[in-house]
C-alpha cells in the first residue's frame, strides 16, 4: 500500500479527508498539532479517529501563542459569535497566522525523512470562514516550494498535496464522510467548547457544521447547548 500523510485536526474535515484517503487505499500516518489552541479536544479526538483508521499517528507540539494574533491561541482575544450572513467576509480573528504554511511545512520534513509523497489537508474554499491559506493558489503555490525547498526536488521526486474537500460544500463533505462510514461523534469542530469538550454552537466553525448537517439531511451528533439553530 502506498504511504500518505494526513494532517489530522480532528475536526470534520480532516476526518473526511482520512477516510477518504483510506478509502483510495492509502495507509495513512497522521498528525495532528499541539499548537496551544484553546481547543484541545480536537487532539483527544484526532487520536480516536487514528485508532479507528488505524494510522500511525503522530502529535507535534509548537507553541504559536508566541505569534499571537488569533482568538484561538491567545486568551484575551474573544471568540465571536459572527451573524451567519457575516461569515467569510473578510479575515476573521479565529485566523492564526500562516497556520497552514506552518504546518505543511512541517509535514514536509515529517515526509522527507519517511517516505511519502501524498500529503492530505482538508482544506476547504467554500463553507468556510474566509482564511486566506485555505485557497487552492495557495496549496498550488506550497506544493512546488515545498517540493523545491526539500531534497525531494534534487530527488526528480515531488509532493502531492491532495485537497479532496476544497470545492465542496459542508453538506456535500458530510455526505461523503457519511458514504465512507465516517461516524461524525468522533470529531470536534468548536473554537471554543466547553470543558467537557462540547460545542458552543456560537462560533463560526459551529455554525457551518450546523447548516451543513441541516442541508445534508443528516442530524449532528454532538451535543450543543439549548436553544442553538441555524
């Protein structure tokens, strides 16, 4: 079986991304980043979902609260409640600086030295909530600088960015984790849960997890607090 690697948050997306490379019959490694998000039921998530797909499965910790920034790595900054109709009008605060370059970058060394050309991101250019390193000329653009930045490109060898997810809806990626078996409880989408992990159901990230389970059909099965629609 060939060798992928899956950057896996342990959010919705991601998750699909991993049954779907499984699915094309990947044997996949995964990582996920302790980056000192407020959010860390995402990793105990992740390392569930590794263990159903049985990917090797790694954890990197890297401290981006020293770039600050972004309501999901400093504290002082609250987590806003967008109107719907807001979202994805402009760069929101629950963006973290040159997150997914970071993180590419990293999984690019983690390839280098492993063995794998196929990198999975679960990206995503239109239920989402405006970050500019989620555009497909971006991961065009990285995919040839990391190619040309490691001894890949002295190698005649190349990474493959696979970004199954980036021209579909929430609800359409719903439907194709659904397809693939993918039980959706062992994902966490909240910027700011609770501390039994739960969703708030405020935030932006909830609120398109919401309407793309509504538009699919399908009833999401974590637990939001009362009174949360879309």
């Amino acid at each position: 079986m060939k060798k992928c690697l899956v950057l896996l948050s342990g959010g919705l997306d991601s998750a699909t991304c991993l049954a779907y490379a499984v699915d094309k019959g990947f044997k996949p490694y995964a990582l996920s980043f302790d980056y000192s998000q407020r959010h860390k039921i995402e990793l105990e998530k992740a390392k569930l979902l590794a263990q159903k797909y049985n990917a090797v499965h790694f954890i990197f910790p890297i401290d981006l609260t020293i770039i600050g920034g972004s309501a999901l790595t400093d504290k002082s900054i609250d987590v806003p409640d967008t109107p719907f109709e807001k979202i994805g009008e402009g760069i929101p605060i629950t963006y973290v600086p040159a997150r997914n370059t970071i993180f590419l970058s990293i999984a690019a060394g983690f390839c280098e030295v492993n063995d794998i050309e196929d990198i999975f991101i679960g990206v995503n250019a239109l239920d989402y909530s405006g970050y500019p390193d989620c555009r497909p000329e971006f991961i065009k653009s990285i995919e040839k600088t990391l190619t040309l930045g490691t001894g890949y490109g002295d190698k005649g060898k190349s990474f493959n960015i696979h970004t199954p997810l980036i021209n579909l809806k929430k609800s359409e990626i719903i439907k194709l984790g659904i397809s693939l078996g993918l039980d959706y409880s062992l994902t966490s989408s909240c910027y700011n849960p609770d501390s039994d992990g739960n969703p708030c159901g405020r935030c932006d990230s909830c609120k398109l997890r919401l309407k793309g389970f509504k538009e699919a059909g399908f009833k999401d099965p974590l637990k939001y607090p009362k009174g949360i629609e879309i």
